[in-house]
C-alpha cells in the first residue's frame, strides 16, 4: 500500500469513527471508567454523613477527634489496546474482514479516551508480541495507532493470547483500562495469565468474529485452508457428523472464552461483522456505568 492510499485509509477511518466517539462513546466511556482510580488528597474533621471507613486512625488518635481522608478521582487514565493479527482476523464473507472492523473499535475507543484526555497505547500480537507502543496522549498519537493496524505485517499467522497477558503484566504496572480484541479462537490456555492481569487492570474481551464461522455449509467435497497454519485439507461438508464436530469445536472456544473471562472479572463484548458494533460497545458502557 502506497503512502497516499494509506493515509486516505487513516483519513477516512479517523472521520468515521472519531464521529462516533465525539456524539456517542465521549461520556459513556467517561461515565464508565470515571473514578476506576483513586488518589489521596487530604484529611479533614469528620462531618456527620461521612464514610465511616475513610476515618484516619492515626491522626484521629493523635487530636482526640475524628478525621477522615479525602480522595480524589483520577481524571487521567491509561487505556491499552490489546490487538490479535494472526493469520485468522484476515476472514470475512460480509462487507468487511474481521481485522477491519477491529481496526474501526479500536480507533472509536481510542478518541474516545482522548476526549477524556487519557493516554492510549497498543500492543499487537500473533504468538508473539509484533508491536508495543506505549501510551501517550493526542490524535496524532492515535492516527499512528490507526496506521499501524492499518498496515503492520506480522511475522507470525499463530496466536497466543497467553504470551500477550503476559507482557502485558510486564510492561503495565500501574491500573489501565484494556481492551483486547480478538476472535479468541485459540487452542493456548489463557486462563492463568488473564487471572492476574485482570487483579491489576480493568480488562473487556471483544470478540470479533464472522457468522460464517459458526457452521459450516453442506457444499460437498470442499479444500479449505487453516489461515493460521496454512495447511490444507479436503473437507466433506456434506457429512452431517462433520458439520456438527466443527460446530461444536467452535461452541467450545468461545465459551471457553467467555467462561474464563467471566470468572476473572473481565468483561466481554460480542461483535459479529455484519452488525452494529456502535450498539454492542454502548449497551456495554451503559451498563457498566
């Protein structure tokens, strides 16, 4: 892709999707993580009405008289955006592949937290980590963001969504709002790593992902490729057992994935490709907020 190709690809996805984030996702998105963090500012005489547990006993002791401590909320926050590029995001049968409308929900939340002035980075990932950029504030620092998942090529088609919580654990070691897009169809057992990267950060699985996928169509003798792997392999679509394997293969990743992100207090959003992601990420902020 030529320079001038890309930055009308940058251009036209920025006009979309900051559109959104300025008239829809702004103050949801604020309303949704405001006062995820709290910072101590000072202590005062207690006031009837007061939270008994913000009482600080130590100078309550010292002066004979009740204190509490005042907090403030943290108006500054870091969102990091967690993106799969193995080989299986480049699949779509509707108007978009899936890789496309990841780039678009990452660009909505992306301006959507700058309008709340807070910083974003990016990690992407195949089965091992392809780009890190860390978090900074500012549309041109989120127009970067944009071309990279516009035009990065990955080393490796695999995925491992392990190894990405892991650096993730790594390089953040302060409280961010993550967002990981993926189609979390994966055989590599997360579990272990999302667990403790969700006791430090506030984590959203959004799993983008194509209805095709779901089943397969009785089509007969068919030659399909794995798009991670690369292998081929010649498939009778017409066999009602077959259909039904892949089906249930299928059913299983992804409440593996929902199962797992549920019981690690992480949060999940559906997206199917050939519906409105604007609807799924705001009835996901409303009601969270």
């Amino acid at each position: 892709m030529d320079t001038k190709e890309l930055l009308k690809k940058v251009r036209k996805i920025e006009i979309k999707t900051r559109r959104l984030s300025d008239h829809i996702f702004g103050g949801e998105y604020h309303s949704t993580f405001k006062g995820r963090g709290m910072t101590f500012s000072e202590v005062r005489q207690y006031q009837f009405g007061d939270d008994v547990r913000n009482i600080d006993w130590n100078v309550t002791a010292r002066y004979n008289e009740p204190f509490v401590k005042v907090f403030e909320e943290e108006r500054e926050l870091t969102m990091m955006l967690m993106v799969d590029i193995s080989g299986s995001e480049l699949f779509g049968t509707e108007e978009q592949f899936k890789n496309e409308v990841v780039t678009e929900i990452a660009a909505t939340l992306a301006f959507s937290a700058t309008q709340n002035n807070d910083k974003i980075g990016l990690i992407l990932f195949s089965d091992v980590i392809e780009l890190y950029i860390p978090p900074k504030k500012g549309r041109s620092h989120v127009l970067r963001i944009i071309r990279e998942l516009i035009e990065f090529k990955p080393k490796s088609k695999l995925t491992d969504i392990s190894e990405a919580l892991k650096f993730l654990s790594n390089v953040m070691k302060k409280k961010a709002i993550v967002f990981m897009l993926s189609d979390f169809i994966t055989d590599d057992d997360y579990k272990q790593n999302l667990k403790i990267a969700s006791g430090r950060h506030d984590i959203t699985g959004i799993r983008v992902y194509d209805k095709h996928e779901e089943t397969i169509p009785s089509l007969g003798m068919v030659q399909m490729q794995d798009e991670e792997s690369g292998e081929l392999v010649l498939v009778n679509t017409a066999s009602k057992s077959v259909r039904r394997n892949y089906s249930n293969y299928y059913k299983t990743k992804v409440d593996f994935y929902k199962d797992t992100f549920t019981k690690s207090g992480a949060g999940t959003i559906d997206c199917r490709v050939d519906e409105s992601y604007v609807k799924k990420l705001l009835g996901y902020f409303k009601r969270r907020g």
